[in-house]
C-alpha cells in the first residue's frame, strides 16, 4: 500500500508548510503529496487532479482534516465514493476517520447522509427565500434588454424582421418572438 497525501488552502496568504509536514509524519513522501491553493468549490482543482491520475487500488489517501479534501460536503462525499469505488482508502488525521475497512464504509455511508440532509436543507431555505422574495415583489429572471416599444414602433412602420433586428442588434429570431407575444 503505497501512501499519498493531500493538502489544500483556501487563500495563497496561507501556508501548505503545516499540513505538507503532518502528512510527512503520517508517512506519504513529498514527492507523493499534491496541494492546491484556492478556494474553488468544484473539484477540478490541478493537484487532486494529479492525485487522482496517481493513485490506484489498494493506496492510502492522507489528508490532514474533512474540510481540506472538498470545500463543501457534497464535494467531498462525491470524491470519497470515488475513491473508494476505486479501492482507494482515504485517512483524514486530525479527525482519526477512515475509509479503510467495515467501518470505513459506514462512515462513507454515513458521510453521504449528511450530505443528502444538508442538500435538502439549502433546497428547502433556498424556496422558502423564494417564495418571501416574490411575495414581497421581487421579480426573478434576466431582465429584458431588448427596447420593445421601439421593436412594435419599427414593425408598425412597415420594417421587416430582418431589417428590425439589424437595427436593434439582436436576432430575426428574438423580434419573431417579440412579435408573437403581442
């Protein structure tokens, strides 16, 4: 089993040095240990994605705590199955869980969980955020950019769709649409 580590920050005001070190300690070769710096949410980041081309069944992920695998728990829960569906264990030190093992798939089953429950909960306060904005009159959507009273004053003149879009910089398509609505 070989045994690679992961480190990440959020800004490039802080330092790898910490985590790259209890890494180290835990046994996972410097040549083996792949950073990111950023606060990007997604999981395309350049280290995890060298990380995930290095590792294969049967190696051992260290990475120094939870939050430093994935910036949110959907993200990270998505990254743990795919390790593991990969037979690839992952160890978070500071919290002393593991993938490894019978109790290593509860966690992860455990770990997805939380995160469906969490998913629910931003869905269920996003619509209920909603619904109180759009009683209290916010309108939601992009907001027309398109001078309709100018189109419907061109079209009465006599000007052709073609000719309409040309003149307000936007397509046959759009002053078709326009048209039909009114």
């Amino acid at each position: 089993m070989r045994k690679f580590g992961y480190a990440r920050v959020s800004t490039s005001q802080q330092s790898l040095k910490l985590q790259k070190q209890a890494l180290e300690a835990e046994g996972a070769k410097p040549s083996r240990i792949f950073s990111d710096v950023g606060s990007r949410s997604n999981m395309d980041r350049e280290g995890l994605n060298l990380l995930r081309v290095k590792v294969e069944e049967g190696d051992l992920v260290l990475v120094t705590r939870l939050d430093r695998l994935g910036s949110d728990t959907a993200d990270m829960i998505k990254l743990i199955k795919e390790f593991d569906k990969a037979g690839i264990a992952i160890r978070f030190i500071k919290e002393g869980l593991s993938t490894e093992g019978t109790m290593g798939k509860m966690v992860v089953t455990i770990l997805s969980a939380v995160a469906d429950a969490e998913r629910e909960r931003i869905l269920e306060r996003t619509n209920e955020g909603r619904i109180d904005a759009m009683a209290n009159g916010v309108a939601f959507g992009r907001k027309r950019s398109v001078d309709r009273v100018k189109l419907l004053e061109l079209h009465k003149g006599k000007m052709g769709a073609t000719d309409i879009a040309k003149e307000l910089g936007i397509g046959r398509s759009t002053v078709y649409s326009i048209l039909k609505e009114e």
